[in-house]
C-alpha cells in the first residue's frame, strides 16, 4: 500500500479535529455528501487534488477533483 500511495505521489494526512470541522462544514453544505468523502474533500481544500472514481462529488472552493471509471453516486 505505501509504495501504491507513493507511486500516486499522494499524501495520507491524519484526521484531527479541523479536519473534522471542515467535513462537518462540507456535510452540512451537502447534505448528500457521505462522511469518508468530506473528509478527503476537507483535506484537500487548501489547494490540493482528489482522484476518485465517484462522479457524484460536489466542486469544493480550492479542491481539484478528478473523477475515474464509471462509478456514480455520492
């Protein structure tokens, strides 16, 4: 797994409380959005990019998303 995040050139940030703000912000913004993704969207938000196959993500200020595959829904 840690040579597959590396070779993503990705990051794994630990969830604080902030973090945890931001995701609460983000759900209530978008009462749709599931928790595991306002966290990755949250960490994410000061300028940084998200790879997902969910094309179902809303635009968040400051968060480049892109969606892979098929895959739908939020």
């Amino acid at each position: 797994m840690d040579a597959f995040v590396r070779a993503l050139g990705a990051e794994v940030a630990p969830v604080t409380a902030g973090l945890g703000r931001g995701a609460a912000q983000l759900r209530a913004r978008y009462p749709a959005l599931r928790l595991p993704a306002a966290i990755v969207l949250a960490s994410a938000r000061s300028g940084g990019s998200v790879l997902t196959t969910d094309r179902g993500w809303p635009p968040v200020a400051g968060v480049v998303v892109t969606a892979l595959g098929a895959a739908t829904g939020a």
